[in-house]
C-alpha cells in the first residue's frame, strides 16, 4: 500500500507567520526563488522531518529516495502550489517523494484537488492523501505478506484507482523495483542479526 503518514513537519510558529504574510499569489515563486531565511527553514524542516517520518521512502512509489536509494528526494505539493498558492506553505500539503513521480512525466501539476474548501483538511481529493486519508482501504499490494516489501500495486476505491492510474504506480519498472526491495528484504532476514544490522547500515537502510 501506499505510505501512511500521520504526522505533518512542525513549523516554528514564527517562520508560519512570516510565511503566511506572503500574498497567495506570490506563494509559488517565492517557493522556487526566494532564499529568505523563513523559506529556507520551512523547505529544511519538511525535507529533514519528511524523510525521517517516511522511512527514507517516496510518498507515492514508496521505493527508497536519498542515499538510501539513489533517487533523488523532492518536496511534493499534493495540492499543486501553481493551482492552489494557498497552501503552498502549508506542512500537511507537502511530502517527500522521488525524482521520477514528482517530474513531468509523472505529477508535475496534476490537479489533485476535487473540492478546495476553506479548510485544508476539508478539501476533497482525487488522489490518496497520506495524511487525510486511511491508506490501506485506498491501495494495496497484491499477495503482500506480513511486513514485506508490496511488488504488484493496485486501487481497490475511486481515488485508488486515479492515483495508481494517475500517477503511474502499475509501471513495469517500479513494479521491477520493488521486486528487487523484496529479494533484498528476503535474503537479508536469512542472515545472522549482525550480518544484517552491518549490511542495513552500509545500504543506508538502518
């Protein structure tokens, strides 16, 4: 299944107010150009924090992102920041995804949004939210055991169908991906404890 993330970065409430001075629609540029301290320190704690509360993995692919993987780690607007500037420094619409989902060929500016509402957590969303909503009932991986790595990926509700359609989580080479995360899983659970603990932490993945 998809990544379940229950809890959003935590901004000083300092940087938030500064941020939210920002008029709505200046919001998107200043996200791609502006380097004051404010913006600097909301981009930092979402990056630091994302990967600390993913486990190092895409929000969406949920394949390793980082030194863990080598896949480039992005900052993902779910609501996208051209579309909606509103919430474009707000910390439950941002995830840490990899390069591949989060380019042009993939997300980009996907409209994501069914309803905008006043309310962030209000809105309506095509897409499985990994903070709003309840993962497991959205997407699953099929033939998934215990706390393996998921290979074959499918929706099984309207906004699991869209966003594996959408965003492309049926794709041979994911799904390729994913097997190798689960050989890796595999033979790695068959070694001595101290053989695994070395190789976890000389793959990044401790």
């Amino acid at each position: 299944m998809m990544l379940k993330i229950n809890n959003p970065a935590t901004i000083d409430p300092a940087v938030q107010r500064k941020l939210d001075d920002i008029p709505e629609v200046e919001r998107p540029i200043k996200w791609d150009t502006s380097r004051t301290n404010a913006i600097k320190n909301f981009r930092n704690e979402i990056m630091t924090h994302g990967l600390k509360e993913q486990d190092n993995r895409c929000a969406w692919c949920t394949l390793p992102v980082g030194a863990t993987g080598r896949r480039t780690a992005h900052r993902d607007h779910i609501a996208p920041k051209k579309l909606y500037p509103k919430w474009t420094f707000h910390a439950k619409n941002l995830v840490v995804v990899c390069e591949y989902c989060n380019g042009f060929a993939v997300k980009c500016d996907l409209d994501t949004v069914k309803t905008e509402k006043a309310a962030y957590d209000d809105m309506e969303f095509f897409i499985v939210h990994p903070y709003l909503h309840d993962t497991e009932k959205h997407i699953r991986f099929r033939e998934k055991e215990g706390n393996e790595p998921g290979v074959v990926v499918e929706g099984i509700t309207p906004e699991g169908i869209w966003t594996v359609n959408q965003l492309k989580l049926y794709e041979d080479g994911l799904t390729v991906l994913r097997a190798q995360e689960l050989v890796y899983y595999r033979k790695i659970n068959k070694l001595p404890h101290h053989f695994q603990i070395l190789l976890n932490k000389a793959t990044g993945r401790e």
